[in-house]
C-alpha cells in the first residue's frame, strides 16, 4: 500500500509540530524518518496511524483519504516505543487481542486464532515465551511481542515508533538486521521513527530527515549521507567540522583570510563550511590551506582522532588514519577533500 | 529473627522493623480483640448461640451487612465512573468535584447522619419529592443504604484514582489501532487494569459501612428487626449492662468481617498476580 501526506500542519498549542509536510511512501517500502526530538516525526507517524488528526492537510493511503477513518479503521500495525503491553495478559493473549475483538462476523475461530498467534510467535522466534506476562520479558522480547501483536491483524501497513529507543546499544544492533530481514519476509510498507542516524541508514531504504515540523531531505541513505541538501542535515548526519566562513568576490574567507578552495555554488555572504572529519586531509605545516597546532590525539579503531587548533581561532576535530603518527604540539596543514558551503552563519 | 531473615540482608532493619510491628499490631489491634473474645467466654456455648441466632440479633447482622454490601456494590460502580470523569476530562470546577469527594473523609458522621436525616425527612428537599412518589427514605433501611453509600464512596474513588491516573494511555492507543472498539478497549484493557485497585476499593468502602454508626442511627430510625443495625444493638446491649451479649454480637460481627475481608484480599491478590506477575 502507499501512503502519502499532503501539506500536513499539526499544531500543538503555540507549538508546531508540523509545518507543512509532503511525503510519498511506495509500496513495500521500508523507509525511516529521521530528526532530533521535537522535530515532528512521531507525531507525523502518529497522524499517520490515525492517532492524531492534523490541522490541516491530507493523508492518503493507496490513494485514498484516510482522515475519516479512525486508527481502529485504518488496519495500522502501529509498535510504540515503550511496547504498550497489556500488562494482565500473558504473551499468547496480547499477540491474540487484535483477532479476538474483531467483529463476530469476520472473527476467526479458537483454533484458527491460535494457530495464527503460533505462526506470530514463531516469526518472532518467542514461541517459547507464550505463557509468560510482559513483566517476565527482556526490554528486547517485549519489543518483538509488541512487533507480531500489531502483525496479528494483517496490518497494510506498518508503523513503529523509536521501535529500539528504550533497548541497549548490543541489542538494538541486533533487533535492526532481524527488523530488515522481517520486512524483506513481509513486505509490508513500513515507516520507522529513530533519532539514531546509523539505525536509519543501516536500515532503511530511503530515510526522510525532518526538523523542526519540516522535511529537510528524503533519499537513500547514501544520498543524506554523501550529498546533504541543507545545512542541517549536513550537521546532523554523519560527524561534521564547521567552520563560519564569509564567501565574497567568488573567494570563501575565514577570519577575513581567503580559503584555496573553490566557491562551489555557494552564495555571497556569512556562511558555514562543512566537512566531514574523515574528508579533512592533513599535512605537513607548510602544506594545505588552513594551519594550526594538534592539541589532543586519541586513537580508537581504524582511525586517529586528532584535536587541533587553528591559527584562525576555533578548534576542529578530524579523524586521520593511524600509520600518520601525530604528536601534542605538532605544526599541521590541513585540506578538505569533499566539503560543502551553505548560506547562513 | 536469624531464621527469619536471611543473615545479611541487603535491606538491614527486618529485626527492629519486626518488632516493633508485632508490638504495636498487638497493642493497637490484637490485644483489645482478644479481650473481646475472652470476654465473650463467660457465656456458655448454649448461650452464646441463643444470643447470636436470636431473630434480633439476625436481622441486626443481616441488615448491616447486607445492607453494606449493596452499598459497597454501588460506590463501586458510581466511584468508578466519579474517578473516570475526575481523571479523564477536563471540566470546569473539576478540582472543586475532586476536593468534595474527601467531605464523607472528613466530616463527623453524627453531622453527617442528622443532615441526611433532613435532606431525606418526609418534609426534607429530597424527601418530600420521593415521598409524593411513594419512597420513603428516611427512618427505613433505604435510608441506611443512602448513609452507607454516602460514607463509602471516597474510599472507591481514592484508591482506583492514582492507577487510572498512572494508565498508560498508549495502552489504549495499542488497543485502538488493533481494532478494538470503545467497549472492548473498556471491558478488556482499563477494567483488568484496574481490578485490583477496585476490589480495594469496594472492600474498603465495605468494611466502613459495616463499622459505620454515627452517621447510619440518625437516619435509620433504628426500628428492631427491620432498621437497627448491628453496631446499635451493640450499644444497646451496653447500655443495658448485657456486657456478654454485646461481646457474643461483636465476635461474630468480627468473624463474618473478617472472612469478607481475607476473601477480597485474596481475589485482589489474585488480580495483582495477573496484571503483573
């Protein structure tokens, strides 16, 4: 099923949570939204599953208007963040709700039910946990028995809040390839809400970055990551160096110095300069564009994370490969490699 | 107390806490109770169960009781739905309804009976209007009910109102995206939710009603057989230097308290066990 949001406005007293969002989701697609907090992206979710109604707008779903039809007629398989559980029921009974208050006419029969609930619980490979109340479960099970209860109706599609927001760091890495495995098994569209960047692109087919009740840029997740299309995304994706630069007479400036790098489009004015860490080539002293002195090294995994200050004033952060060997009070060059320039200070 | 507690506890204290509960539970409550028991030995068995199997004893034990269950069965659900609207919506003068709840908490009950008493009287603001219809109210077991109810009904409200509060209303979203409709969201969600905290309730909102005097023997009319309550003809005993005869009444008031009371414990017990096991 596809799902679109037309020019959708969601206000929250002076608050605006959404501000004129437009989105189409294809069928079968996986696809993350992505913000910092109060960005608007659960609340977008939430409209989506009919738990919220927008100001003003549109929802369509295979298009057709969704609006007027509540979140019980709307067949969303919606997962929340803190599982919403129905603490005094076991597993079987919680995965069982959603075909046990069908309407009589349409209700399966108990054995029908259960086998239904039996084929959940294997999918979400629980069924050993059938007996157990939620209070008796792993922050991971509860999350996955909250995952085949909203499958139990046969959702058209499938809506899941921070689905890992409440999980530690080891299992979360986990529940993301088996969500993508599940989703490649079921195929239903499906839209997430994290905050966590590697969750949206490790995951995801295409990821919608959103601030501030807008949508910043919608792409794969190499299109966020290698071309950002606004500042914000640029800053929130990946590690960025910024540096304020001012671009006049087709040079860019940095503290009135001009810069030995191209314009690039930029338009004339106080800007930012984007870098990512790793896409900052560092040299010898008399080498590059921009100097300074190396302030802090620390060494983790494949790279060096070099701390250094420049003559210019702010200091930056790069990551450089380890067989360069840096030491506190080292004289640098630097070059950025790939950047980007966005109007604004 | 090393047999009762495990040699080092995480949580230090079981010792003196221990001890000093079983003081203070023998002082306040054991103690007086058992007096009450040995004092009930003076009659001899026979006695004993002439007392107690006597028609006004009967009717005395049936009236307060029976008549505290129906009261309790009511706060029960009218406390339900006072709690729902308090929690739930927001109306002007909530915070005002809210404080008012606690009035039946806090007034005199001998207040409380006489103004009752009033509103209720053939020639009362209440009284007149149902008396035109042919209800009377005051000085019959409806009007002990009325009192019963009125005394109860905080204690339904107070105990269920935190819980509801604390309801999680993503639960009710996860049941409505489901597909469940109002009344199943209601019937299988909120009131499994709230069972143990009802049950508390009711048997709260019950055990005062059947220790409920003040307010209940100004309105009842205390008619033996027919409006006299139990706690009454206690106090009549009492006044008529029948000491071992009010002691028979209170002893057996107490048991059939009791039992009620262990039983609603257990099925509250039972519920807590399937809400959250």
């Amino acid at each position: 099923m596809t799902i679109e949001a037309r020019g959708v406005v969601k206000s929250f007293g002076a608050f605006k949570a959404l501000d004129g969002v437009d989105l189409k989701v294809a069928n079968g697609e996986l696809l993350a939204l992505l913000g910092p907090s109060g960005s608007g992206k659960t609340t977008l979710l939430r409209i989506i599953a009919g738990l919220e109604w927008p100001d003003a707008g549109e929802i369509l779903f295979d298009g057709e208007n969704a609006l007027d039809r509540g979140a019980r007629e709307r067949h969303v398989g919606f997962v929340f963040q803190h599982y919403a559980l129905f603490r005094h029921m076991n597993v079987f009974e919680n995965v069982a709700f959603g075909l046990r208050v069908q309407p009589r006419r349409i209700r399966k029969t108990e054995a029908q039910i259960r086998a239904r609930v039996k084929e959940l619980l294997d999918l979400v490979q629980l069924d050993w946990l059938a007996d157990r109340y939620p209070s008796q479960l792993s922050g991971g099970q509860r999350q996955r028995i909250a995952l085949a209860r909203a499958l139990a109706i046969e959702p058209r599609i499938l809506l899941l809040d921070e689905p890992f927001g409440a999980l530690d760091a080891k299992v979360r890495k986990e529940l993301r390839q088996w969500l993508r495995t599940l989703h490649h098994s079921i195929n239903v569209t499906s839209i997430f809400v994290t905050h966590d960047q590697e969750e949206a692109l490790e995951v995801a087919h295409r990821v919608v970055v959103m601030d501030k009740g807008r949508i910043e840029q919608v792409g794969s997740p190499s299109d966020v990551y290698d071309s950002p299309a606004t500042a914000f995304v640029h800053g929130f994706i990946g590690e960025s160096i910024m540096l304020p630069v001012e671009v006049t007479g087709g040079a860019v400036h940095l503290n009135g110095r001009p810069l030995d790098i191209a314009v690039e489009g930029g338009a004339a004015g106080a800007s930012t300069l984007f870098v990512r860490r790793h896409d900052m080539l560092i040299g010898p002293a008399d080498s590059g564009t921009l100097h300074g002195a190396v302030t802090h090294v620390r060494s983790f995994g494949p790279v060096q994370r070099a701390e250094i200050a420049l003559t210019e004033g702010s200091t930056i952060e790069i990551d450089a490969p380890r067989d360069r060997e840096l030491r506190i009070g080292d004289r640098v060059g630097l070059k950025p490699r790939h950047y980007r320039i966005f109007a604004g200070g | 107390m090393s047999v009762l507690a495990p040699r080092r506890s995480t949580l230090p204290g079981f010792g003196l806490t221990m001890g000093l509960t079983l003081t203070w539970l023998s002082l306040i409550v054991l103690i007086p109770l058992a007096g009450l028991f040995v004092r009930s030995t003076d009659l001899s068995l026979a006695q004993f169960w002439d007392i107690v199997t006597s028609r006004r004893t009967l009717s005395a034990l049936k009236i307060s009781f029976g008549l505290s269950f129906a009261a309790a069965c009511v706060n029960l659900v009218m406390g339900t739905i006072v709690v729902w609207a308090l929690v739930r919506y927001r109306f002007p003068g909530r915070r005002l309804f809210d404080a008012i709840v606690d009035v039946p908490f806090a007034l005199p009950t001998a207040v409380a009976g006489v103004a009752l008493t009033a509103l209720f009287a053939q020639k009362g603001w209440l009284g007149a209007p149902l008396a035109a219809m042919g209800i009377k109210v005051a000085f019959t077991p409806l009007g002990i009910f009325i009192a019963m109810i009125f005394i109860g009904i905080p204690f339904v409200v107070r105990t269920v109102q935190p819980v509801l509060i604390d309801l999680d209303p993503e639960i009710e979203e996860a049941a409505a995206s489901l597909g469940a409709s109002r009344w199943h969201i209601v019937t299988k969600v909120i009131l499994p939710s709230l069972t143990p905290a009802l049950l508390t309730g009711f048997a709260l909102a019950f055990a005062r009603a059947v220790g409920e005097y003040g307010s209940v023997i100004f309105i009842a009319g205390n008619l033996p057989n027919v409006s006299e309550i139990a706690p009454l003809l206690i106090v009549i005993r009492l006044s008529e230097f029948r000491y071992a005869d009010a002691t028979a009444i209170a002893v057996v008031m107490l048991v059939v308290a009791f039992v009620i009371i262990f039983a609603v414990n257990r099925l509250q017990r039972w519920a807590q066990s399937q809400a959250s096991t």
